[in-house]
C-alpha cells in the first residue's frame, strides 16, 4: 500500500483524483490540502502520516510548488514528491526537478496511467522525456563542471544521451545489457546527482551574492 | 525726433557765403597777400548769428556760443543746443556767454538767461547748475557772465562770474562760496570776465572796475592800479609780454603792464581806432599785432611797434561791423564772431591763386614783351605790366598799329623784335615792335598758333590748312597738310618744338604728328596706333628727361617716352581733376600743373598723385581753355573762359592740419531709429539681428573748405581693404550676418593731408536666438530627446502588447487547462461508474465542463476583441449571459444598467476580469444560495463601474465562502483591475464590485 498526498488547488481536479485513488487498492490518499500552506498545516504532528509520496501542483497560489518543495523536504526528507502539471512546461520541470522532484505527471494523463506512473515511481525514478534528458545532459556538460561530485558518470551519460534519443527504458536495457531495474536505478541516481548539484549551486550563487 | 531740441543741420542749411573780394593788405600781418574772410552763417536768425563765444574742445570740434543756443561745429554739419523746456536734459539757457571745458571733456556754458549748464561728452545730455539753489537769496545769481576753470593736483576750481559777485565752487569739497561786495573787495557785483593769467592771478572783471585774486597768495590783491580804473570790462586778455589787455565799453583798449605798474591806453583819440567799445581782443602770438573788436567799428588791427591802426569793415570782406569774439583754433584758423552776421575766420594761405577777370574770350595765349606780358583774347591784346594787375589795351598803347583782325589766337616773339601775331580771321600779321610797322602772311587763314623754332623759322599752325614754315625772312619753306601726308587733319591746335628740334604738331581729331629736325619725317601719334588716348591735342610739356607731355580734350593726359615710343595716360580715374586737359605745365619743383575744364590739377611725378584745385582756392573758375597756358620765372598763368588765374607755384601752401577723425552717428534701419547723439567717445556697440543695417556717418575736423575733406573707410569682418577716397562722409552696410566686425575710417583735410591713424567702432550683431549655438544645441537636444521618447514610447507601447499576448496567453493556459484538466478527469472517472445515475451525472458535468471550455474561450476572444472597447458592449455582455441562464434556470434575474461617458474605451483586462466575477458571482448563487431572485445592477462610468448582485437566497457560510476557489478566484481578478471587492453572505448572498 502506498501512502500518497495531494496538493492541487482546483477543487474538482483534486477531488476527482480523491476520487480515483479511493477505487485504487494499492494506494491510499491519507492527505488532500489545496495550497501547501494548508498541507503543512495538517501535517504539523508528522507522527499522524507516514507518507511515501506526494502528488504536488506546480500551479498554486501562495506558496509555489517549486517553493512549497523545499519547505516540505524540511519536513518530509525522504518524501518523494512529483510534480503535476496541465502543461509539459519543460522549463519549470527541470526546475522543479533541480528542486529536488522525483519526477512529474501531466494532469490530463488517463487515470490507469497516472496509478502506474505512481507505482513506477515508488519503485524508481520517474521517466525522462528526451527534452528533459537534454536538459540534463546540458546541466551537466562539461563547460560547467566545478565540482567531481556533479559529473555524471560514464554510464550515466549513456543513459541519459539514450533518453535524449527517445529510446525506452525496455530499449536501452537491452542495448546495455542491464535490467530495466538497473536502468531505473540510474535514473533515479541522476535525479539526485541533478538535486544535489542544483542545491550546491544555489547556495554557491546565493553565497557569492551574499545572502 | 527731438529728442534734445537739438537740430541736426547739415551743410545745405549752412550757408558758405564765400566774399571773394581782392583787397590789397594795408598790414603787415598778410605780408603783401591779400586777407580773404571766410563766412560761416547759421540759419536765418540773427540772434543765433551773434556769436559770443568761441572754443574748441579736446577732440577738435568747434563750438559758438550765441544770443540763442549753442553750436558744435564740425566742418561738414553743426548740431545746435537750445533749451526746451519738455526735455529736462537740453540746455539750461539760450544767451551763451562763456564755455569752458573741464579735465573730464565736459563743458561748463555759462548762460546770462539760466545759470550753468553742463555738457556731458558721453551721454550728450546737459546738467543744469541752478546756483540759486546755493545762494537763494539772491535772484540774479544765474545770470552767468563768465567761468574760469582752474587746474589744482587732483582736482579743479570753478569760478563763475554772475550778476550777484564771484563763485568759487571747490570740486573736492563740494563747496560754493560766494565773493560780493560785502564779503571781499570786488568793485561791483557784475563781474563780466574772468581771466587766470600766467602768473597764477585770477583777474575779475566787473561793471565797475577790475580786481585781482592772488591765487599762490589766497587773496584779494587791491594794491595795484587796477583801482583806478572804473569801466565796464568786457573782455580781459594776455599778450606773450604777459601783460594784460582790457577791453572796456567806453573808454576803448586798456593795456595793463604785467607788474601792474602801468596802464597804457588806445583809443579813437590817441590811436584812431574806430570805437571805443572794445568787446573782445586777440593777441596773435609771433606778429605785433592786435586785433581789436569793436562795438560798432568793425576789426582794428593795431601794430604795437608802428603803433598804426588798421581798421576792416564790411567792404573788407566782414559780416559785420560789430565783431565780439575771437579764437584761434589749433588748426590755425582764426575764427571772428560778430553780432547778427555769424562768424568769420581767416587763414593764411586759404587762397593760393589770384585771377584777373576780362571780357569772356574763348581762347588766350600770353607773350612777354620787354616789361610787360601781352594777353590775347578773341577781341583783343590785353597788356598787362608787372607792377600791377591793370590791363590795357593794346591801341592804347599801340595805337597806329593795325591788325588784320581783333580775334588774336596766337603770340610769339623772335629774336629781332618781330612780334607775330596770328588771328583768327586775318591770318599771321607780324609786327616790328621798332617801327610799328605790319606785314601780313598767309590771308584769309585761320592761324591758330605760332611758333619760332630754335633756328628762327616761323611756324603757322592754321585751322583747315595745315602748318606753314617761313624762314626768318619770311619765305615759305614747307606747307604740312592732310594731303602730303605728314598730317592726318589739316584742323591743326597748337605747335611744339621739343630739345631734339622736333616740331610737335598738335591736332584737332588727328592725334600728333612729330616733325624730325632732320629727316622731315613725320612720326604720327594718334589713338589709332594706341600713342595717345584721344585725337584732340591742347597743349606740349617735355620734361627733363626728355619725356613728352601731352594735355587732350577727352582723354586727360599723355606721358609719352619718343625713345621707347611707349605713352601712358592719366585720366580722372587717376586723380585728375578732369578729362578735358586744356593745358599743361610743370613748376620749378617738377610738379605738372594741368588746367581743365573742371579744376587745376597738380601732379606730383615722384608720388604719382595729383592734387586739386579749384575756384574756392582762388581761381577765377573751374573751367579752363584750351591751350592757354603761359609760364615765365616763379609764376604760372592759365587762362579761363572770362579771365586768367595765377599763381606763384612755390607759395602755394598746403594746409598741412592733420584733422582728427570722429565717427559722429550710427543710424539703424530697423523699426526704432537708433541714433546715440555724441558716439565720439563709443568704442563698441551692440546690436541685435533686426538691427543688421546702419549708416555710419564720421567727420574730420578741418574747417578749411571742409567740403574737401576726403575720407576711407572699411567694415573689418566684411571688406577685405579700404574704400577709396570719397568726400561723402558716411557709410551704409546692410543685411549684415550676425558676429563681430570694426568699423575704420580716415580722413584727409582739403588739400589731401591724411590722418594715418583711423577711427574705430567695434559693431557686435548678436545672433537671434535661433541662430546661436546654445540654442542648436538645445534644438538638437529636444529632437533627440523628441526621438528618445518615441523609440521609448513605441517600445513601452510594444513592451505593452507584448504584455498583454503574455498575459492572454497565460490567462488561456492557466483557465482552460485546468477546465480541461477537469474535463478529462471527469471522463476518466466515468469509466469507473457503474451506477447509471451516477453516470449520468457525470455525463452531464462532462457536457457541462465542455460548456465552460467553450465559454471561457470566448469570453477571451470576446475581450480582445476592439468592437468591444465600451462599457456597452460589456452591459450587453451581461446581458447576454443572463438571458442564457434565464434559459437553464427558474430563477428570476433582474439586469438594471446606468451607465453614462458611452465612448470611453475599456481596457481588456478590465473588460474581462469584470465579466469573470460577474459569472462567478452568478454562478455562485445559482449552486450554492438556493435563491429564486437575483438582482444585478451595473452604473458608472468607464472611470468608476459598480456592479451590484445579490440573490434572496440564504446566503453561505462566510469561512466556507473565504477559503473556496471561487472566491480566491475573484479576488485574484478583482486585484489584477485594482477593484474593490465586497460581498456579504448572511440574508442572501451580495457582492458588489467597485472597478
């Protein structure tokens, strides 16, 4: 059973996932909160949830989902968090993945599909479309290498130039030799080495400014 | 324009009455010349012709104190000043006694009407001293006879002579003492001159007598002789002995010794002179003369050696029998003020040539004979002897000698004692002076000269017939015509016989013909062959170094050099004073002398100018004849049409003055005549671009035939080098372009004597405003500036669309993905209902989504739309809406509008933020309230719209109401248009928009 929450600020769209999730056996919605705000407010005595993921609009008044992200890994750090959007905006998904997202979801996904892309997700990281995976590969190009913790590793790099091509992780196991798991595993690494580094050079930027 | 009564004459209301009359010096001032007085006359009025005073100030003009005003003379015009009582700057009184100037350039004019009026060089204004104001209880106190200025250190002592005693006014002190009577030792009241001698004593004249102030001593001094004399004094002079002379009103000339020891008198009884009133006297330095002014008696002149007195009146060429003021100016010149007849002067040497008038005659020629010189005209042989300027007949003296004719063209003498004698009707008659006896050659022939050769033969030049040559035995030797070739004319003028022996033929049309004294060649020089400027011959001259003069009718001069055989010509162009040369002849000292028909030339061959001469300077007219040209020894004759003039070549002196030049006016051409009265002392003025054309008018100050003086004058800034010389005494420049030029300009007296160092007036013309600098910067600034706005104007205009694309752009994004997002969950969960109620509901919230989709969407598009722009078309919109829901609902709408300004435009944002709250607001009641009615009303205007809706229903639950949506929704839309949002959810729901 996984555990999951919600933060979607349009009424009937959360309602409807409610909704969905409640005919689902294997996963269980514990919270729906329309803002952030009101999420970590119920959530102030953690003890009551046991989250394995949240499900996290990148549109939401008052407090961002890319914002609200950071407030909630304070609280929640190993919650693994996607991110929903109406639109693939690849420009705010890179970024909400630099934040620290696992993955992310369109809205108007079928239903069946979004419940895999959950399971897919609990298990590994969440599939990179080849726009992301050229963001990824140029976050990672070597005119911006500065430290030896945020290069990829070779292997990496084949994964993710794979991705760029479009191939499916089922193609690109085979053309490696690995299992699918492996290659999820890989994935989700590099979403972390994308996190981590992402952090570094906030803080590195926000440190030379001064803040 | 008026401005301070004064009148600007100019030389046509000054009349120049210039007396011609010869007199024969009875003095031994003119040294056997005659006096010639010049008469200056201003206007009619005989007061302002009573000329008191006299003086010349620093800068060189000249100015007349008279019974009516006073003048500043300056050659060509005069300015007069007299009182108008409008103008509180014009002079103080008309009866001018006395004028003197200070250390400033001021002048002080003493006035026996008003007091003491200042002039004041820089402005032109005069002050008027009121003494009364000092001494106020003495009524006649500006009655004003006499000012003395005497010179201490750094400062000056006025003393002014009234009607009430003596005034010292002490500058420094600013004090105004009064000496009368009472207070001093003055003999009377009435002081009527007032003279600072040499040696520091101030003389006071009064009505009753004549005292002296010590000035060294600072006192009265009335131990001297002076206390006998009880006379009206009119005027008080020092001679160079330093004695004092007093002219007095009854008792005639006073000569005071300067020990004051002595007192020597002249009068009608002991000295002849012609009047005892002795109103003014001047002492000429370096002669022993004085000249005396008399009441009635016109100038003596009194010779303090001979002790012989001469007296000058009206027939000696004065105005005036009462002379009353003297001066001698720095020119030279010495002026003489009468009453009611203006002012005389006179200047040594201002006539250089004398002149004897005849019967009109059109030609002349002159022949010595023994003592005597033969003058022959059309009627007759004239004969004038040396002794004296009678001419006599010649049957008077000849009386058994006849003539073939009276008309006597021409006169030569031989060596014999022949005299020859060609006329015009009866041909050559030669004379025997010894025996009168008379031959007559060539009959019937016009002789129009004649000449003896240097071999004693006779030549005839004749009118139609050529020239004859006679041996001395009066054979005819050769006859040069037209015909044989040696002539080009047989209308032959005037004969010449050059240091070579060649005879020059002059002719009338023909040109030259030479005659070589060898050969018999003829040499011909004519305009044809490019030798001489015109045909018509006058008059030979040959020079020293053998060049051959030539005087023509028409082309003015010949220079023409036989040995080179090159000729040069000289004409007006060059200075002559006119075309038609009649004569020509040079002087002693190399000059040519060339009379024409306008003037008597002199050239001077080293500088290569010429000077000119005419009837002022003494001729008898401007117009000479031809040919008459006759000089022997130190005197040089040229004859005119009704007489001869003559002169001694040497004597003839120049006025070497060298006039100082003044600019006097600027006048500009503009819409306010600018005209500043006295711009002698102006260095720089300014103008502005309106002012751009001016005439400038200047003077030189020689008062000697001033009409003569000649100027040059140029525009630095605008003219490269001077103009050139012209009497005309100003200059005019228009349309000037804006800068900084100078104006220069120098003047030469009558007789051609230049002042080197100009006149300067720097002129500025300001540019207008549009034309400086500052102000094209400024231009080119507001146009960049102008641009700058534009280009930021356009971008932020294009920034401001661009916005708004965004702001549509994401405004469809955000409302219609989520409405779609809505869309496909409710599909997606349809798949999971089983229940066919449920089903169908969701059917149904599918369809309806649709709906929404498609309103949204066109609500968008509808707002972008600009038919839509008015507050209108919004109403209408509503309007519409409602009537859809009137359709899909039972509930009771009520729409009520009042709205006005129907044209002003609405923007987008507004427009459809309006319309998003306006159906959220409906949609809201009609889901949540349970109402039956709702009321809308809109009113305003595009600046402030209020939209009201409230339904009867039970309202919503306020917190509810505050956390859902649809009301974050609204206020998120209300903000964007900065509206006031309020709604009230107790007793139906109410929302009322402010925008």
């Amino acid at each position: 059973m996984i555990s999951i929450g919600i933060i979607e600020d349009i009424d009937e769209i959360r309602d409807s996932l409610k909704e969905f999730f409640f005919l689902q056996n294997e996963i269980l919605c514990e919270i729906a909160a329309n803002s952030v705000e009101s999420f970590l407010q119920q959530t102030k005595n953690n003890t009551n949830f046991n989250l394995d993921l949240l499900l996290l609009d990148i549109e939401l008044p008052g407090i961002s989902g890319i914002n609200g992200m950071y407030l909630i890994k304070e609280r929640f750090p190993n919650l693994e968090i996607i991110m929903l959007t109406v639109y693939e905006d690849s420009d705010k998904i890179f970024r909400s993945l630099q934040a620290g997202a696992n993955g992310y979801l369109i809205k108007t996904t079928p239903f069946p599909q979004i419940a895999q892309a959950i399971f897919d997700l609990y298990k590994g990281g969440s599939p990179m479309s080849p726009i992301i995976a050229r963001k990824v590969i140029r976050f990672f190009s070597p005119s911006k290498a500065k430290k030896s913790s945020t290069k990829l590793t070779p292997k990496e790099t084949e994964i993710v130039q794979y991705l760029v091509d479009g191939q499916s992780y089922l193609r690109i196991a085979e053309l490696l030799g690995n299992s699918v798991e492996t290659i999820r595993h890989h994935i989700k690494h590099i979403y972390t080495k994308l996190q981590v580094s992402s952090k570094a050079e906030l803080i590195s930027k926000n440190y030379k400014i001064g803040l | 324009m008026s401005v301070l009564g004064i009148v600007i004459s100019s030389s046509y209301k000054i009349v120049f009455a210039i007396t011609c009359i010869l007199i024969f010096c009875r003095t031994s001032f003119c040294e056997g010349k005659p006096i010639q007085f010049e008469n200056l006359r201003f206007g009619s009025d005989p007061s302002r012709n009573s000329i008191t005073c006299i003086m010349q100030d620093k800068e060189g003009f000249i100015w007349f104190g008279t019974k009516f005003g006073l003048i500043k003379y300056q050659g060509s015009s005069s300015r007069t000043f007299f009182f108008d009582n409008k103008n509180p700057f014009s002079i103080g009184g008309n009866f001018i006694r006395d004028i003197q100037e200070d250390k400033n350039g001021n002048l002080w004019i003493a006035t026996s009407d008003n007091g003491i009026s200042k002039y004041i060089k820089k402005t032109g204004k005069f002050e008027h001293l009121n003494l009364q104001t000092h001494f106020v209880d003495r009524p006649n106190i500006n009655q004003v006879w006499a000012i003395q200025i005497i010179r201490k250190e750094n400062t000056e002592v006025f003393l002014f002579g009234t009607a009430e005693g003596l005034v010292r006014y002490d500058v420094s002190k600013n004090t105004f003492k009064l000496f009368d009577t009472n207070n001093s030792p003055l003999p009377d009241n009435f002081i009527t001159d007032l003279y600072f001698d040499s040696n520091q004593r101030i003389w006071i004249g009064t009505n009753n007598g004549i005292i002296i102030y010590d000035e060294q001593e600072n006192e009265f001094n009335t131990r001297t002789i002076l206390s006998s004399i009880k006379e009206f004094i009119w005027r008080i002079r020092e001679d160079t002995d330093k004695n004092i002379w007093l002219g007095t009103r009854a008792k005639g000339l006073f000569k005071v010794d300067k020990n004051l020891k002595d007192i020597e008198v002249v009068n009608k009884k002991n000295h002849s002179l012609t009047d005892n009133r002795v109103l003014d006297v001047f002492i000429p330095t370096g002669t022993d003369q004085i000249f005396i002014g008399t009441w009635e008696g016109g100038l003596n002149v009194y010779n303090t050696k001979t002790k012989k007195m001469d007296a000058l009146s009206l027939r000696d060429g004065l105005s005036s029998t009462s002379i009353i003021s003297f001066f001698r100016d720095r020119s030279g010149i010495i002026w003489i003020g009468t009453e009611a007849g203006g002012v005389n002067y006179i200047y040594p040497n201002i006539r250089k040539f004398q002149s004897i008038q005849i019967a009109p005659s059109a030609t002349m020629d002159f022949l010595r004979v023994d003592d005597k010189i033969w003058i022959a005209t059309t009627t007759d042989i004239l004969i004038k002897s040396d002794s004296s300027n009678v001419l006599i007949p010649f049957n008077r003296l000849y009386p058994d000698v006849k003539l073939s004719d009276n008309n006597i063209q021409a006169l030569a003498k031989n060596r014999n004692g022949e005299v020859f004698i060609g006329t015009f009707w009866g041909g050559l008659n030669v004379l025997n002076l010894k025996d009168k006896k008379t031959t007559q050659l060539l009959p019937n022939t016009k002789v129009t000269d004649v000449l003896i050769d240097s071999r004693e033969n006779i030549w005839a030049a004749t009118l139609s017939n050529g020239v004859f040559e006679f041996s001395p035995s009066l054979k005819l030797i050769d006859h040069f015509t037209k015909e044989n070739k040696s002539l080009t004319t047989n209308r032959v003028t005037v004969l010449f016989e050059s240091r070579d022996k060649s005879l020059w033929i002059g002719t009338n049309g023909g040109g030259v013909s030479i005659v070589s004294s060898k050969t018999k060649n003829t040499t011909k020089l004519n305009v044809e062959n490019n030798l001489l400027s015109n045909n018509f011959i006058t008059s030979f001259y040959e020079d020293s170094n053998g060049i051959i003069w030539m005087s023509t009718n028409g082309g003015g001069i010949v220079k023409y050099d036989p040995n080179k055989n090159i000729s040069y010509s000289l004409t007006e162009l060059d200075g002559l004073a006119g075309n038609n040369a009649e004569g020509i002849i040079a002087s002693d000292d190399s000059s040519l002398w060339i009379s024409t028909t306008n003037g008597l030339s002199k050239f001077n061959t080293s500088s290569k100018t010429f000077l000119n001469y005419f009837k002022e300077d003494g001729l008898l007219d401007n117009e000479f004849i031809f040919g008459a040209v006759f000089k022997e020894n130190n005197t040089i004759y040229f004859g005119n049409r009704n007489g001869f003039s003559f002169f001694y070549p040497e004597q003839i002196e120049n006025n070497n003055y060298i006039p100082p030049v003044y600019i006097t006016s600027i006048n500009v051409v503009a819409k306010h005549s600018y005209s500043n009265v006295d711009i002698s002392d102006l260095k720089s003025i300014i103008l502005n671009y309106t002012q751009n054309a001016f005439t400038i008018k200047f003077v030189g100050l020689n008062y000697i035939f001033p009409s003569r003086n000649k100027y040059m004058y140029m525009l630095e800034g605008l003219d490269e080098h001077f103009s050139i010389e012209n009497t005309t005494n100003e200059a005019t420049y228009t349309n000037l372009d804006p800068g900084t030029y100078k104006f220069l300009v120098k003047a030469s007296n009558n007789d051609g004597v230049w002042n080197p160092i100009p006149a300067a007036l720097n002129i500025t013309i300001t540019a207008p405003f549009w034309k400086t600098v500052w102000f094209k910067i400024l231009v080119g600034v507001f146009i960049l500036s102008i641009i700058g706005f534009l280009i930021w104007f356009k971008i932020s205009h294009l920034l401001q669309i661009e916005r708004l694309r965004l702001k549509i752009a994401r405004d469809l994004h955000d409302e219609i993905g989520s409405t779609l997002t809505k869309l496909s969950m409710n599909a997606g969960l349809l798949e999971y209902e089983k229940e066919e109620e449920k089903i169908i509901t969701r059917s149904k919230r599918l369809q309806s989504i649709s709906r929404e989709v498609i309103g949204m969407m066109s609500d968008t598009v509808w707002s972008i739309d600009t038919r839509n722009d008015h507050l209108e078309d919004l109403v209408d919109r509503m309007r519409n809406h409602v009537a859809n829901l009137r359709i899909d609902t039972n509930i009771e709408f009520i729409f009520n509008s009042d709205i006005s300004d129907k044209n002003e435009k609405l923007s987008i944002q507004k427009k459809k933020n309006i319309l998003l709250i306006f159906k959220e607001t409906l949609n809201n009641s009609i889901k949540y309230s349970k109402s039956n009615i709702i009321e809308i009303s809109i009113s305003g205007s595009h600046s402030k719209i209020t939209l009201l809706i409230k339904d009867n229903g039970i309202g919503v639950a306020e917190d509810d109401f505050k956390k859902g949506n649809g009301f974050r929704y609204m206020q998120m839309r209300a903000k964007e248009i900065n509206a006031e949002l309020q709604f009230k959810t107790k007793n139906g729901f109410e929302i009322k928009l402010i925008a």
